[in-house]
C-alpha cells in the first residue's frame, strides 16, 4: 500500500532542497572558498570511487545486457562524462542513496562524493 502524502512529504521536501542546494553550490563552484580547501581530485578520490561503484554498469565497455538496468549511454569512463553527469550522480548517489542498487559506499564516502562534484570534480 503506498504511504500517505503527508507520510512521503518531509522526504520530498528534503531531497527537492537538497537538490536544490547542489544545483546553487554547483553554479558557484569556481569561486566557493570550501572547494579551494578541499582535497579531493580525480585521481585521489574521483577516478577510484566510480571505479568501485560505478563503472560495473555505468560504461561503455559494458555490454547492454550486463548494465543492470544503466541505461546505455549513461557512462563514467572519463572525467569528462562525470561531470557532465555530476548532478543526477550526487542526487542518486549522494543524496537519496539510490545508487550504487545494491549495497555502496558509506555516508561519509557518499558526502565527500557530493563535495567533489560539488567543486567541479577536478
């Protein structure tokens, strides 16, 4: 049965801010004083982290068939590809937990994601 609207609202309302939140920090990114403290790059965090949760299905090396569902062309064999994906992966992956489907990465992991893409993923 599914869970009355009041039941399903605070959720919504988090993840809609939540979103929100990303999108603004993601259009100031070159300039937020956080994101020049950070330590987090490609090839310390970014490269190594969709390694191992990622490209199993999200790659173009990734037969159709074994993609579990990734829709074909959703690939994250380049930084590039990223971020030019770096909204829907913090949303899925960073904020509502739905990706990786099967298990992931831990919470703090999942923030440090958030932040990375956050500042441009570089």
């Amino acid at each position: 049965m599914p869970s009355s609207p009041s039941a399903r609202t605070p959720r919504a309302s988090l993840v809609l801010r939540t979103a929100l939140a990303l999108a603004l920090a993601g259009c100031g990114a070159d300039t937020d004083p956080s994101c020049d403290r950070s330590f987090l790059r490609y090839d310390n965090f970014g490269a190594p982290f969709i390694a191992n949760w990622c490209r199993a299905c999200h790659s173009a090396e990734v037969p159709p068939d074994m993609r579990q569902e990734a829709p074909v062309g959703v690939n994250f064999d380049s930084p590039r590809e990223i971020r030019a994906w770096s909204y829907r992966i913090s949303v899925t992956t960073g904020v509502i937990d739905s990706m990786p489907p099967a298990g992931g990465p831990s919470p703090a992991e999942r923030q440090m994601l958030v932040e990375w893409l956050g500042c441009g993923a570089p």
